[in-house]
C-alpha cells in the first residue's frame, strides 16, 4: 500500500494543475469559513453574519459542511485530471507492463481519494470547533457535539462524489468527455 501512495505522491507532485487546484481549494475552503467575520451591506443596512449566529452551536457543524460541500468540485478536477493524465501520456499502460495491475491502479486512486477526503473532512472539522469555540454563544459539551454527525455526513458526500469521478474518468479515459458526462448526469 505505501508503494502505492508512493508511487501516487510523485506522479501528482509534478503535474502542475495537481498543485494549483489543491492550493485553490484549500485557500478558498480556509476563506469560506471566516466569510461571516466580515460585514456586508445588504440594501443599504449591514450585516454581520457572526451576530445572526451562523457560528453558534450546534448549528455551525451544518453551516461549515454545506458551505464547504460546494467546492468539492475543486478536488474532482484534480482526480479528473490525474486519471485522465494517466490514459493520455500513456502511464496506464507503462504501468501495467512495469508490473502494476489494474487492480493496484484502481486501488491507488481510491487511496489519493481516501487521503483527500480525510484531509478535508479534518480542516473542515478542525476549523469548525475553532470558529465555533471562539464566536459561538454556548460552548457546553452536549450542544458543541449534537449535530457533529455532519462532519460524518460530510465526508461520505465527499467521498462518494469522488469515486462517482473516479468510475466516469476510468470509463471515458478523457477529461473533457469526463466532465461532459459528468453534466449529462447532472442534468437528467
């Protein structure tokens, strides 16, 4: 397993929109949580979100994972991308004849994807108690955790979303048809 991630890790340390969209999302994902410290003017009057209370517990835990859920999308590029790098440089086949199996090939991806979804699913709740601790009105135990299984929530819509990207990239073999059958779903 850890020749897999290995052999993962550097595949995807050297290709560029790897390290460009992992940086984006992170950065965006980090600035998407501290939005409500920033007051708005809506029709002329301001609007401070951290008084209305989005970072109050327990309902902060849905708050944080659904604001976060909608740039998971940056994450499918890179597996979309990384998968169908592979099939167009010909690394599929490189590989199959260096001695990886297709088994292993498929097993190395849905650890890049464990290992995304983990990171992820761990800044999203490390993030969350740190925002919910330092601007929520009550931080006794048994509200601080009542809604916590979002972040469970979280991480199997991130997940499964990622392994719906997966089967769609090792099926068409090309990110652009990747994407257009990815709509074509989303669609119907």
């Amino acid at each position: 397993m850890m020749k897999l991630l290995k052999l993962e890790y550097y595949k995807n340390l050297n290709y560029k929109p790897f390290k460009i969209f992992t940086a984006l999302y992170f950065a965006i994902l980090v600035a998407l949580l501290f939005i409500g410290l920033v007051d708005f003017n809506f029709f002329g009057s301001p609007v401070n979100l951290k008084e209305q209370g989005i970072y109050n517990f327990p309902g902060i835990w849905n708050f944080t994972t659904w604001i976060v859920a909608l740039l998971k999308i940056f994450l499918g590029l890179i597996i979309v991308f990384s998968i169908s790098q592979e099939f167009s440089n010909r690394m599929f086949k490189q590989n199959t004849i260096d001695g990886l199996s297709r088994k292993e090939f498929i097993i190395s991806k849905l650890l890049t994807i464990s290992i995304f979804t983990i990171v992820s699913t761990v800044i999203v709740f490390g993030l969350t108690m740190f925002l919910g601790y330092q601007y929520s009105n009550t931080t006794d135990s048994a509200k601080v955790f009542e809604e916590i299984f979002f972040i469970g929530n979280y991480f199997v819509k991130l997940f499964t979303f990622f392994c719906f990207l997966m089967f769609l990239s090792v099926l068409f073999r090309n990110s652009m048809f990747t994407f257009l059958g990815f709509f074509g779903v989303l669609d119907c």
